[in-house]
C-alpha cells in the first residue's frame, strides 16, 4: 500500500512539472535534444555557481585548520535551499491536498498517506541539496585528496542532512496552513512570502562577496558562532573531515529525533487537519447601488480580479515590475554615486537619458502578464467565446490589463529619474513615451503569441504561466525587439544621428507594430478565437 502511494506522489510531482511536454504528443528528436540541452544548461549552471562558491572558502579554511567549518557552511547552504524549496509544497501536499477528503475515505491508515507525502518532500530536498555537496565535496576533494573514511562519512550525513529542513517546512507549512484558514484572500501569504524570500536571496546574493570576505577574515571568530549556535552543523562537519563517530551519532540524532517526534505528531492528528475547513469570517451583506460599467471595462475588471488572485501569476509575469520600482528606490538611495560615476566619465553624461530609456524598456519587456492570459481561461474558455460580446474586444481586454498593471510603474520611475537627472528636453519626454510604447507592444505580441500557443491541458496555473512556451516566446521576443534598435544604433549610427533623434525613431516604430498587433487581434485574431 505505502509503495502505491509513494508512486501516486511521483506521477504527481511528475505530472507537476513536465505536463503538456509529455502528455499525448509525440515529440520529434529536434525537441527532444533541445529539451536534454536545456536541462543539461540548467543544471551545469547550477553546479558552476556552487563551485565558484566553494573554490574562494576551501583554501583559506583549510589553511586556517577550519575545515569543518566548510562542511558546515555547506550543510547550512543545502539545508537553507531545500526548505526554502519545499515549504510551500509542503503546505499544499500536507495539509491543503485536493485528494485528502478521497484518500482518508478509503481503508488506508493516515500514517501511510502521510509517509508517502513525506517521502516525496524528502526526495525533493535529496534533489535540491545535491547541487550544493557534489561541488562542495568535489572542490574539497580536489584540494586535500580523498579518503575512503571521508568519503563514508560525507555519504551518511547526506542521507541524513534532509530530514532536517524536512522537518522545519512541516513546522512552518503548518503554521501558514493556520493563517491562510483564517484570511479572507488566501493568497496574500504566499504573495508576502514569495516576495520576502525572493528579497532575502538578492540580498544575499548582493552582499556574497562581504560574507565571504568575512569568513575568510574572521573563520575562527563564525566558526565558535556555529558550535554553539548551530551546533548539527559543527558536527556534521566534523564527522566529516575527521571522521568523528560520536559527532555522527549526535548529528544523526539531531536529523532523525525531531523529524521522528513531528511525524509522530501529524499522524496522530493528520485527520483532524486534513478534515478541518475553519474559513474566514463571514461578510455581511450590505445593500448597495448597483454599479452599472461597459463590457469593456468589465472584461478589464475581470482579467484584473484574476491577475491579483493568483500569486504565481504575478510573481512570475510581472517581476519586472519590482524591478522597476527597484530602480527608483536605487536612483534616490544611490544618487550621490551615480553623479560620482559621470564626473569621472563626463562623456556619458549626454547618454544618460538614451540609456534610462533603454533600462525601463528592457525591465518592462520582461512582463509578458498577456502571454498566458489566453491559456489561463483553461476549461472556462467556452463562457468567454459565448459572451455578447465581439471577439476582438475580448482579447483586447487581456492586453489592456497587461499595460494598467505595468504602467503606473512606469511613470513612478521615469519621474524619478526626471527629478534626479540633467536630461535634455526630449530624453525627458521619451523617458515616459518609449516605455510605454515598449510596454503596450509587449501587451499586444503577448496576446497573439497566445493565439498560436495556447495550452489549456494544465491542472494549476502556474504549469499555464511558467511552462507554456507563448510566456517564453513572448518575453526573450520582447527583450529582443528593444535589444536590435540598440545594436543597430551602436554598430552603424551612432557617429551620424543623434541618440534623442533615435528615441523619437524607435518610439515611432513600437507605436507602429503595436497598432498593426491591434488590427490583427480585431480581425484575423477574433476569428481564430473563437474557434479555439
């Protein structure tokens, strides 16, 4: 029973992740190959990350005598990636699973249903700690030589080291399970958390070389910090490098005592939060005038409501908008540097205009929210295709969400920098012209693209957004759009016409193209529409 169940949460997990490249399609060898290079790409680069990582710590902890202290900055690495990897599915699998009420109806013990979720989330984080030990192990291979012993005792601690960001996701999946009960807009605390984790990791990644510049300088001073504050992690390290059974015995204990006292916990009271449908409170009706708006703006309302219900959808589309806003926040924080870098590089002064035009192009290129707006309608397409309302004007309103959400950020960020910077006259009227422009093309392209890929076959949106290949069309097309006008620029025009000249040029083009998207999504694109 517990191995059909363990099979039923990899075909789901499979399903999850590689639905619609593999479901009733025979794919050439060309996709096939394509596919295999791109994974190839993605986990290569993974692995490179982590080695150029491990190849500034090894060395001067070695020569410190700290080298458990690198496995232990290694095992902190794994552990901080896989929980940040699993906690949400954690909270989805556990104890907001769809088949919960289907399973606990059938003669199955809760403690097998909860094994086999667990199991999955344990093999994730075997997954995700890998790209983390290999090259860490490797590089430290590489520079003292391998030893059977260390190799035993590396082998052990992996097979160990995931059960403890295991059980922290339970802990915390649990406590968001809590508060998403108990909030009327349940997907605020996945918006809040994504965000706060996505924050965390540039952060972190801003300051890398700070923190290893600090381990390095002060490893002795970190290393007594993680004894006595990280104390698994000191001695993971040391059961590693100096093959210390005792440290294995207490780093084992600490892995498989907590894990074993939460799963005993949840088994016992699996049911009962499985079963357990608190909800929000109650809104009290309150009679109203009713408000009476044109099937366009409607339509508008309707995309909008969908876009801010769906927290995948948005942190997946529309990250260039916090990047946008990002840049703000920079050129007001930053000023001071940024004029220090044109005194000492007077001639970009007269460029600085041209290129904040090119920057807020590029990030407002990186939205593509239009390119899965169409697959997204899913089952419920027939209820848009049915409406009394032309065609057209359907997909209209899927690109005009797309430019409402992505505008005001926009205009936010082009008065900053028109406050900030000495701009001549066009580059300050441009700086809000060519971005939009850029913006309502992207709209428009996302939404055609859309026609010619749609996916409906997706069991949750994010699988419609992140691998639908419109979205992956339509952003590297847009990025490639603002990217030629400024190759052709820079390779042939650049000594014969004016870069304020060339914005008014490029303005004109993106305007152009995307009033020729509009003529085609009211004529050739309605047709194909309605008979998806």
């Amino acid at each position: 029973m517990f191995r059909a169940l363990l099979k039923t949460r990899f075909l789901a997990l499979n399903s999850y992740l590689f639905r619609g490249y593999n479901k009733g399609k025979k794919h050439g060898p060309l996709f096939k190959l394509g596919m295999g290079a791109l994974v190839i790409y993605i986990i290569g680069a993974m692995f490179l990350s982590f080695s150029m990582l491990f190849v500034t710590l090894c060395k001067p902890l070695m020569n410190m005598g700290l080298e458990w202290l690198y496995f232990a900055l290694a095992g902190i690495v794994a552990a901080a990636l896989s929980f940040i990897g699993s906690v949400f599915v954690a909270q989805t699998q556990l104890y907001a699973a769809r088949d919960n009420d289907l399973l606990l109806s059938m003669p199955i013990p809760a403690r097998l249903i909860l094994a086999s979720r667990m199991g999955m989330l344990l093999l994730l984080n075997y997954l995700y700690q890998t790209f983390i030990l290999i090259p860490a192990v490797w590089i430290y291979f590489d520079a003292a030589g391998a030893e059977p012993s260390t190799l035993i005792m590396f082998i052990l601690v992996s097979l160990l080291l995931p059960l403890i960001p295991l059980t922290l996701s339970c802990i915390v999946g649990w406590i968001i399970a809590l508060i998403v009960e108990r909030l009327r807009n349940k997907n605020i605390i996945t918006m809040i958390l994504s965000l706060g984790f996505l924050a965390a990791y540039f952060i972190v990644f801003s300051q890398m070389n700070r923190y290893i510049t600090a381990l390095v300088e002060k490893g002795a001073a970190i290393g007594d910090a993680i004894k006595k504050v990280v104390f698994p992690a000191y001695h993971m390290g040391l059961a590693i490098t100096e093959g210390n059974v005792l440290s294995l015995v207490i780093f084992a204990l600490c892995a498989i005592v907590p894990f074993a006292v939460v799963y005993i916990i949840l088994s016992k009271s699996f049911i009962r939060i499985a079963t357990s449908k608190r909800g929000a409170n109650k809104i009290k009706y309150k009679e109203e005038a009713l408000k009476v708006s044109s099937a366009r703006g409607a339509l508008i309302k309707k995309e909008l409501r969908h876009f801010v219900s769906s927290p995948m959808y948005m942190l997946n589309s529309a990250l260039g908008i916090i990047f946008i806003l990002i840049l703000a926040g920079g050129a007001i924080v930053k000023r001071d540097m940024i004029f220090q870098v044109l005194e000492i590089a007077p001639e970009f002064r007269s460029f600085t205009g041209p290129l904040l035009c090119i920057i807020l192009s590029a990030l407002t290129a990186t939205n593509f929210i239009s390119a899965p707006s169409i697959s997204l309608e899913g089952k419920n397409l027939w209820i848009a295709q049915s409406l009394p309302v032309d065609g057209g004007e359907v997909l209209m309103s899927k690109a005009y969400m797309h430019m409402i959400v992505c505008i005001p950020p926009l205009l936010i960020t082009s008065t900053v920098c028109n406050v900030i910077f000495d701009l001549s006259l066009i580059s300050r009227i441009f700086l809000y012209l060519l971005p939009i422009a850029v913006t309502a093309f992207t709209a428009f392209l996302g939404v055609v693209i859309n026609l010619k890929f749609p996916k409906f076959d997706w069991v949750n949106e994010t699988v419609a957004v992140k691998q639908g290949i419109s979205s992956l069309i339509a952003m590297f097309g847009s990025m490639a759009f603002v990217a030629l006008p400024v190759i052709i620029y820079i390779k042939f025009l650049v000594d014969s016409l004016s870069a304020d000249i060339y914005l008014i040029i490029c303005t004109g083009v993106f305007a152009l193209l995307s009033l020729g998207l509009v003529r085609y999504l009211k004529t050739r694109g309605r047709e194909i529409f309605m008979h998806l």
